[in-house]
C-alpha cells in the first residue's frame, strides 16, 4: 500500500460530466456512461432495497448524510462498479491432488481491497482538480459515512487505504474498523504531510506477525525525492 495519486471517487455519486473537469476525469466519466442504464422502474413504483453483494459485481447502495444548512437527504443511487478479481493460484491440470480433504486443509481463501479514499486536506488543497464536483458532496462528512458504508457493505477481509488523513485515522476510522473485528495499522508519510496509509485485517482470519514501515524519500534522485510511504504487514491466517 503506498501512497502516491490524489484520485477520488465519491462512493454512490458518480458525477456527471459538464465539460469542465480534467481531461483524464472526462475520460473516466465517459467509459461510465457508456454502460447500460439500469432497467427503468414500473410507473408508480418506487425503489426502496439496497443490496450489495459478493461475486461479479455489485447493486446499488443507499446513500444518505446531513449536509449542512440542507438537511438530512438519503436516496438510492448507482454504486461504482466494483468487481472481485479472483487471484487463487490453481494448479493446472494434470497434477492431482491426493484428496479433497487435503486440499480443504491447505486451501485459504480470503478477499482484499485496496481504496485511495483521499484524505481531505489533500482534496482542499487541490480543489481545482474537483470543479466538477457538487462542492457539499466532497464534505468529510458527508464522504466519510458513505466512504464507511461500503467499506463495511463489501466487507473485506483485508482493507489497504491510501491517503489517510492521520486526524480521521484515529478518531473516526480506526474505532469504526476496530469495532468491526479489524486490526488496524498505520504509517504517515514524512515531512509535512498529514495522510498516510494504512492496513487494516479481520482479527478473525489473521494474526499479526509483524509490521514493517516503509520510507522512499531519498534526496537528488528523480521519482525518489518524495514523502510517499509503504506499509507492509506479515500476517499468519487462522486455520482452523
């Protein structure tokens, strides 16, 4: 996990594009609306399920939060589509297995994700990269609930987050993923910056064995004269 590019993706809110955002975003947003729209709603009838699940894809999300001086607003929304990528190294055929039940003690299967959740202070800094953007839509707020509420639907057991504000890292993410059963680790970049990545595990299927910051600044040396950091956990899964 290493942080690097400031990219934002506002969980339930793919934004529209109006011709005024950055080229590449412009691009994003295109291959986006280039998919099928979803199956329009009989008349009269009203979508009100959220659902959200593991396998090929996922469904909607419902979406809600209090703006300021706008009240509380909660509604259904397409979610980004996101997809599993199975990377289970499989032997090839041909080379038999003494039995299933050997293979059931051997085999672990686990899920990971990795999410850049931008940390705020790198997104006010750089708002002109977010013009496009509903301005009360990029509140931390108002993206943290939401930036939570898929972290917990998708429910991976290993989280690796790229920038990460430290402030938000120990009063709102850490207790939060904590609660849900995950070990959390951190490093913040160095110098002056404020974020910072982290990797967080379910306590359930893993125990730590060690924990090893990484810092790639190196003076005079292009690609290398920067505060970007790495994390890099050992961990041993549960099998039992």
């Amino acid at each position: 996990s290493m942080n690097q590019s400031s990219t934002f993706g506002s969980p339930g809110h793919p934004f529209k594009p109006n011709g005024n955002e950055p080229q590449a975003k412009r691009r994003k947003c295109e291959r986006v609306n280039d998919e099928p729209p979803p199956p329009p709603t009989e008349a009269g009838q009203e979508q009100t399920d959220c659902v959200a699940s593991h396998g090929k894809g996922l469904g909607n999300l419902c979406v809600s939060g209090e703006l300021k001086g706008q009240g509380t607003i909660s509604k259904k929304v397409e979610l980004l589509n996101r997809r599993w990528e199975a990377l289970t190294a499989q032997k090839k055929s041909g080379q038999k297995r003494n039995s299933k039940r050997a293979a059931s003690r051997t085999q672990f299967d686990f899920s990971l994700m990795s999410y850049n959740i931008l940390a705020q202070d790198l997104l006010e800094d750089n708002n002109h990269l977010y013009r496009h953007c509903s301005w009360p839509l990029l509140q931390w707020e108002f993206r943290f609930s939401n930036i939570f509420q898929e972290l917990k639907q998708l429910d991976a057991d290993i989280l690796c987050l790229q920038e990460v504000q430290s402030n938000h890292y120990k009063k709102q993410l850490k207790p939060k993923l904590e609660a849900l059963g995950y070990h959390c680790e951190y490093k913040m970049r160095t110098g002056d910056k404020r974020d910072g990545c982290a990797i967080c595990f379910k306590r359930s299927k893993f125990s730590l064995l060690s924990a090893i910051p990484v810092e790639f600044y190196r003076p005079r040396i292009p690609l290398l004269d920067r505060d970007n950091v790495g994390l890099v956990l050992l961990l041993r899964p549960a099998l039992s």
